[in-house]
C-alpha cells in the first residue's frame, strides 16, 4: 500500500500541560499528522491512551516537529504530555 495523496487538513492548537490530553482523535480517514512543539518543555506523544515520559511513541523538544506520513498510517488516538506547562502544539491532520 502507497501513500495516500491529501486534499484536506484540519489544524488544531492543543495547548501544553502536564496532564495527559488527547492531540487528535482516532480518525479512519487520516493520512497523516504533523505535530509541532511550540512550547519551550518537551512533549511526550503516544499512539494510544496515556502517553508518559516513561511510555511514549515519540517525543519532541522545544521548537521541534513529528510527522507521520506513511504508507501504514496510524488512525488511532494520539495523546501527549508536557514537562512544562507553556505555549501549544500545533496540530495538523491531513485527510
């Protein structure tokens, strides 16, 4: 399986604490994310339920970014966790 081509984007800012939050949604239709940190602490992501700094998928530094364009997306739920409390992410799903 390919990647998939995207015509469409929904961009959300998810702003930064230290309880665990949701950064998107489980979506079906997803062909990728991109996340950037724009917080001076490092965020904690996780495919899943529950991201930590100890159970985490990926992490990203102040400033940094993760995308995941592949031709085997992940759909599901993706949380995420700060170290510090300031600035957001900025979320983009591409559909």
């Amino acid at each position: 399986m390919g990647e998939r081509e995207s015509g469409n984007a929904i961009v959300r800012r998810v702003v930064a604490t230290a309880s665990v939050l949701t950064l998107t949604s489980a979506n079906f239709h997803r062909a990728g994310f991109i996340i950037h940190n724009d917080s001076t602490g490092v965020l904690w992501g996780k495919f899943g339920a529950g991201a930590s700094p100890t159970d985490f998928t990926f992490r990203i530094g102040s400033q940094g970014s993760f995308e995941h364009r592949t031709g085997r997306t992940y759909r599901g739920i993706v949380t995420g966790v700060w170290d510090a409390s300031d600035g957001a992410a900025q979320v983009t799903e591409l559909l």
